[in-house]
C-alpha cells in the first residue's frame, strides 16, 4: 500500500511531467508533419535552378488555388486564377489579389495547407507572400505574387493539387510585440 507522504510526491512528478510533454508537443507535430506531409505544409523558400530541374511536358497536373479568411477577418482575399495547369518542372506564378476593408490599419497572415498531404514534399514554392506578414490602411490593396513548381517526381497518379491559403488577422499580436511585423 501506498503511503500517503508518497502521494504528493508522485502528483508532482506527474504534473512536471505532462507540462514538459505538452511542452514538446509542437517541435515534435512540426517534425511529424514534415516527415510524413501531414496537415498538407509546403515547404519554406526553394531556389529554382532550370538547369538541374527536369520539366515534363509529357503531362499536366492542375493546381487549385483556395482562400479563405479567418473569423474576424475581413479583408478581401482571392487567387486572380482559381485553376492553373502546370507542366512538373516549371516555374509558375498566380497572383492573389488583397483589400483592407476596414478603416484602420491591419497586419495580416496568410497560412498555407496542401491537398494531398502527400504531394507537400514535391510543390516547392520560389516566392510567396504567406512568407511575410502584410500591413495594410484603410482601403488598401495589393497583388501579392507566389512562384512555384510541381517537381517532375510527382507521382504520375497525382494529377491534381489544392493550396489552399487562409488569412489570418494578426494586428494585436504585432500591436503586442509578440510577432515581428518586418518582411
């Protein structure tokens, strides 16, 4: 039987111990999601080189270009071209196009996600506006370019990819100091 001095004892290592387990739930999520391209995230600035990158013209993959925006978000945000096709091995560019339509200056976020997950490892994006926050005045608007390729590994039975972007205000973080509103 278990002494009651022993309790107390026992209480705080369990709790010490799902504080550092929740602690380290998000670098692990980060590095399960890039192993296994779960929760669909592309990956970060990629260089374009036409001499080492294989284009297949053989085949076309259609790329869907989604936006949403966050609860309380209002700004306008759309793709200009909602369906691009793409041959794998070439740079690409969609452009999106954002207005502020409140009446005060807001910082916005956009976050990518990608469908199939399967297909993050092989979408590679050269330049991207989700890479920066966007600071906008009133009624401002801006084109907000992203450059991109499919690889040519792609596997043949993928014809087809959804990004989806969903904008996200962030002026009170920014007010707060918590994130950096640079590029």
């Amino acid at each position: 039987m278990t002494s009651h001095r022993a309790k107390p004892w026992k209480l705080v290592v369990l709790v010490v111990g799902m504080f550092g387990f929740g602690f380290a739930l998000v670098p692990l999520y980060g590095v399960l999601c890039k192993i296994t391209g779960l929760g669909g995230r592309t990956g970060d600035l990629y260089v374009y080189d036409p001499a080492t990158v294989k284009l297949d013209e053989s085949r076309l993959v259609k790329v869907n270009l989604l936006t949403n925006t966050n609860d309380g978000m209002t700004w306008t945000f759309r793709a200009q071209q909602r369906v691009l096709r793409v041959h794998p091995g070439e740079l690409n560019e969609a452009k999106f196009y954002v207005r502020n339509t409140t009446d005060r200056v807001m910082v916005a976020q956009a976050v990518p996600s990608l469908a199939p997950g399967s297909a993050a490892e092989f979408f590679h994006k050269t330049e991207c506006f989700c890479f920066a926050r966007q600071v906008l005045g009133p009624g401002e608007e801006l084109e907000m370019p992203m450059r991109f390729f499919v690889s040519s590994d792609l596997p043949r039975n993928m014809d087809s990819i959804s990004l989806s972007y969903t904008l996200f205000d962030v002026t009170q973080l920014a007010a707060d100091g918590q994130i950096a509103t640079g590029a």
